[in-house]
C-alpha cells in the first residue's frame, strides 16, 4: 500500500521564494489579468464570470475547496461582501490567504480551514455557494 500523502512534505515552501519576482508578477499579470497572488489559471474575467453564475451576493456563505493562496475565493468575497471559508491542505498557502485577506480587510468574513475535500469538516448546508478552481 502506498504511503499517505504528507501535506507538510517541504515541496510547499520551495516556490514560496518566488512569488513576488518580478518574473512571476509578470507572467501572472499577462496570464490571469491581474496580480492576484494565483496558484491556478482561472482568470480575473472568469472569476468575475463565477461570481456572477453562482448569483454571489453579500448574504450568502462562500465555501471555496482547494482555495490555494485564496484565488478566486477571496477575489469574490471582496467583490461580493460575502462570507467566504477558504478549505486547503496546504498551511504555506493558507497562511498566504490570511495575509492577502489582511491585506484587503476582509478578515472579519473570512475562515481559514485545513482540510480536503474528501472529509469536510462542516455540518450539511452550511453554505449556500460552493465553488473550486483549478483543482485536481
């Protein structure tokens, strides 16, 4: 039998050096439309294409599985007003969307839980809008 995977394997941190290059703001600048702090391809057009699929509005609960560094799902809690709960496996790139949710003061509608998709760890109907991108 195969090992379990280990979140906390080091991989996680071997890219974080690089976000802010030049280079990596550049390419995500021309490949999603926007410097969003990415880790997926969704871009800025369609994230707002989802938000408005979904009919996102300020009093729903956004559950976003596999929220990475918190792109779309924070992009959508500020554009929105809405709740937003960021489910991801990886701590690095949880602790990257708390900052990014500092950043953009929605830290007040916004929960940060590790955990997969496989075993989620809320009650049923606990969200009104559920959303992943640019998981596997």
């Amino acid at each position: 039998m195969d090992a379990p995977f280990e979140a906390n394997s080091g991989f996680e941190h071997s890219c974080d050096d690089v976000l802010d290059t030049p280079a990596h703001l550049s390419v995500e600048r021309e490949v999603i439309g926007a410097n969003v702090g990415a880790n997926g391809y969704t871009t800025l057009d369609q994230a707002g294409e989802l938000g408005r699929l979904v009919h996102l509005q300020r009093e729903d609960r956004l559950l976003d599985i596999g929220a990475g560094r918190g792109w779309p799902g924070l992009y959508l809690a500020e554009q929105s007003g809405c709740e937003a709960t960021l489910l991801e496996i990886s701590d690095s790139d949880l602790r990257q969307s708390l900052g990014r949710a500092e950043r953009t003061n929605i830290t007040a509608r916004c929960s940060f839980v590790r955990g997969t998709a496989t075993a989620l760890p809320f009650r049923s109907k606990s969200f009104d809008v559920l959303i992943h991108a640019d998981v596997l």
